[in-house]
C-alpha cells in the first residue's frame, strides 16, 4: 500500500511550522490593523467600506464622512451670490472708470440710429410728407439699432469673460465681439421667444432664466447659435442657487433702472456676476476678487 506524505491531498503536517506562502499570526495582525484603520478614518478614500472589503478603484470617487445637517460634499460647488456680489463688487471698485464706460457704450445705438431716425421724421414731417411714407426708414433703422446693440453686448460679455479670469482687460475689448454672428442670431432667437413669452408674465421670466448665459456661452465657446442656446438652458436646469442668481439679476435691472448713478454700477456688477455664475457652473476658474486668479 502506497503510504502518502503529510500534507498532501489535504493532509495537514505533524510539524507546527507554518505552511509556506500563509502568513504569519504577526503579520495577519499587522494586515487586520492596517486594514481597519484604512477603513475607519475619515479623511481615507476608504472609508466607509466594510472590513475586508476590496478598495475602490483608481480615479473612484472617495466615500466621504457623514456630517450634520445632510452635508453632501457637492453643495461646495454650488455658487452663491453672496460671493459673487463680494467678487463683482471689488472688480468693479478695482477698475471704476473702465466699468462705468460699459452702461454709456450700451446705449450707443440709441445716439447713433434713434436720434438720427427722430430727425428724418421732424424733417419730413416738416415737408408735410405722409407719414406712412417714412415707415421703412424707421424699421430699417431700427433693426440696425438692434443688431449694433446685441453686437456691443457680445463684445462686453467678451469683455467681462477677461475680467472674471483674470487676463488684461482692455477698453477697446468691449468693441470685439468673438462669434459675433452666431452671438447675435441666438440673441435675437432668445429675444423673439422672450418677447413672445412676455405676453404670458410667467413665459418669460421662463425664458429669460433659461436663456441667461446665452450670449456668454456663444462669445466664450465660439459655437453654433442653437448649440449655445441648448447649453444656456442645460446650465441654468442644474437649479441650485441658480434661482437666486437670476431674481437677484433681475432686481438689479429694475432697480439701476431708476437712477442713472445706480445703472452705472448695477449694470457691470451684474454681467459679471453672469459670468461667475457661468464659469463655476461649467467648472472653470475665477479671478480673485479684484485680482488675478
């Protein structure tokens, strides 16, 4: 009978050596230790996971401690208006006159086709010519009114972009307007459908939301009218505090609106909070309040 050697098919040794490739008992202690402090601290990207558990994988996503209050390590990137009124506010205090130049070459258009299109009418009016004859000059005048004003809006946006980087800013920047033709499609869109809202109150206050980083996405991304479109709205339906940033935009309107002095602060204080607001919702990086990044 064929005698089988210890250890073999199953059969443990006599001897008290360990078997080899098994760990000592002070080296299963030294794993047992090292593996339950790596899954109960906090800061560890282990933590969390039960013990002997495997770790996750490289590039995952950490697990992160529980906290008071329902705490979700995602509200840090969630940007509040607090910051951003601070943020604009020293921006605009760093570079006053620059800033206060933007509201007066906004409504440039209004000195270079209304008056002129208000002295063609006094004029024929004058020669007792219909009235209905002069019709088309005002419309074409105020077309071009329009566009010229949607173009400085895009070259402020650009503008504006520099500032909130952090990169030299300079005034005739706010005459160069990249995309532009794409830019002033999507605006005029986004007007058309604002307007059309606007006859139900709630509609366009709907699309003026949604639309809110239009401009600012066409000029900054150079993309299509409609792709800049899309990507306004898909921004502004992460919700968040970005409720609170277009009522705060929208009171900040009205209210500079009021006063000529109020309009030239309001008015770059609140682009730039648009383009805060743009560049932490796309995850990009600001300029130190007043300063470079």
């Amino acid at each position: 009978m064929t005698q089988h050697t210890p250890g073999q098919y199953g059969m443990q040794p006599e001897s008290n050596a360990p078997i080899e490739g098994t760990p000592s008992g002070d080296a299963l202690s030294a794993q047992h230790t090292t593996s339950e402090s790596i899954g109960t601290t906090p800061y560890s990207p282990y933590y969390g996971s039960p013990y002997g558990a495997m770790p996750p994988a490289p590039g995952a996503a950490p697990a992160y401690p529980p906290a008071y209050g329902g705490y979700h390590p995602q509200a840090l990137n969630q940007p509040r208006v607090g910051d951003a009124w601070k943020w604009s506010w020293a921006h605009v205090k760093a570079r006053p006159l620059m800033l206060a130049a933007f509201p007066f070459i906004a409504f440039l258009p209004v000195l270079v086709f209304a008056i002129p299109s208000a002295t063609l009418d006094s004029i024929l009016y004058s020669m007792n010519s219909p009235s209905q004859d002069v019709v088309w000059p005002h419309v074409a005048m105020a077309i071009c009114g329009i566009l010229c004003f949607f173009y400085l809006l895009l070259g402020a946006f650009h503008f504006f972009l520099k500032i909130a980087r952090g990169q030299d800013a300079r005034l005739r920047d706010l005459f160069v307007a990249p995309n532009a033709l794409h830019g002033m499609i999507a605006m005029v869109v986004t007007g058309v459908i604002t307007y059309v809202g606007s006859v139900f109150l709630i509609f366009g206050l709907i699309a003026q939301y949604f639309f809110l980083l239009t401009g600012l996405i066409a000029v900054d991304q150079q993309c299509h009218a409609f792709a800049a479109i899309k990507r306004s709205c898909s921004l502004m339906a992460k919700g968040g505090n970005n409720i609170v940033f277009f009522l705060t935009f929208i009171a900040m309107v009205y209210a500079g609106l009021l006063t000529a002095v109020g309009w030239i602060i309001l008015a770059p204080m609140g682009v730039l909070m648009n383009a805060y607001l743009y560049l932490r919702l796309s995850g990009q990086d600001v300029a130190a309040a007043g300063g470079q990044r």
